[in-house]
C-alpha cells in the first residue's frame, strides 16, 4: 500500500479539483469526484449516492488511486474488436469503391455503390460479413465519405453523358 506525505496529499487534491473543473467527460469527471469527496472525508456510501454510481465502482477507484496513484484515475482508450480484414485486405475494396462499378465488380447492375452492396462485395470476395454501418464505418476510418445521390437527370443528352464518360476516363488513365 501506498503511504503518501501531507505534502503529496495537499498536492493530489489541488490537482484533481483542478482536473475534475476541466474535464468535460462526465465518467472522467466522476473519478476525480470520487478520490475528492474520499479525501474530504465522505463515507463511501454517501460518495456513491452523491455521483449515482454503484458501492462497487466507489471501492474501485478509491483502491484504483491508492495503490497506483493519481495517474490510475485516467481512462484507458479500449481497444475494440479486432478488424475483421487485413490492412492489405482493407485496400482491395476502397479500390474497387473509388475505380470500378458495382456492375464490373460484380456486385449488381446498380448505378451506385451502397454499403449494402459493399458488404455484398467483401462477403463474396473474401468470405466475411459487415453489417451496413459495420461497413461505413470501415469506409470512414479509411478516408471515404458516404453520401446518397441528390437527383438523377431523367431528360439528360446522351451525347453529352458519353463525352463526359470518355473525360471521365481519360482522368482515370491519367491518375494510374
């Protein structure tokens, strides 16, 4: 067990009052409050029904602090699920997204690609599910924006979606 000095004591305290005023994260905010009413003498119990959080959590995060210290009262990033595909395998479907259609991919003959048809994608391609926001949220961490088409032109030219195609492709040539 950690004895502490007054000295490091009064220390602690100042630091955490002035931690507890900063932080905007009220699970945060709710640990320093703790080790705060703890050191002002509060009984546990009454430090659990002040900040409304249950007996156990209070013992916790006091046992928290006196074994490790005030550094222990920060929350740790939690690290998730692990990624379902590969960084290598996380690129073959943002290529096929930015450069071909869901048609030459062979995901349906559909004009746009959707995260429905993504997951379509990736299930057939590498053999594993995404739910659609799963999907989204792949496509966000990797860079890609999600948006839905406003409006289709049902009276456009057809000679001028074919001169805009050829420009399209000619860009692509000259992107690779």
């Amino acid at each position: 067990m950690n004895t502490k000095s007054i000295d490091e004591l009064i220390k602690d305290c100042f630091r955490l009052l002035l931690a507890s005023k900063g932080e905007k994260r009220a699970k945060q905010k709710k640990r320093f409050d703790t080790i705060l009413l703890y050191m002002e003498g509060y009984p546990r119990k009454q430090i659990a029904e002040i900040l409304h959080i249950p007996h156990r959590t209070v013992n916790y995060y006091i046992a928290r602090y006196k074994k490790e210290g005030f550094d222990a009262l920060f929350l740790m990033k939690q690290p998730g699920a692990p990624k379902k595909l590969s960084d290598e395998q996380e690129k073959e479907p943002v290529f096929t997204v930015c450069n071909r259609t869901p048609e030459e991919a062979g995901a349906g003959i559909f004009a746009n690609w959707t995260a429905p048809l993504a997951c379509t994608f990736v299930k057939k391609e590498f053999g594993v599910s995404f739910s659609h926001r799963g999907m989204q949220d792949l496509f966000a961490r990797l860079g890609l924006r999600y948006t839905r088409p406003t409006y289709t032109l049902n009276k456009a030219d057809p000679e001028k979606q074919a001169q805009f195609r050829s420009v399209c492709e000619e860009l692509k040539k000259t992107a690779e």
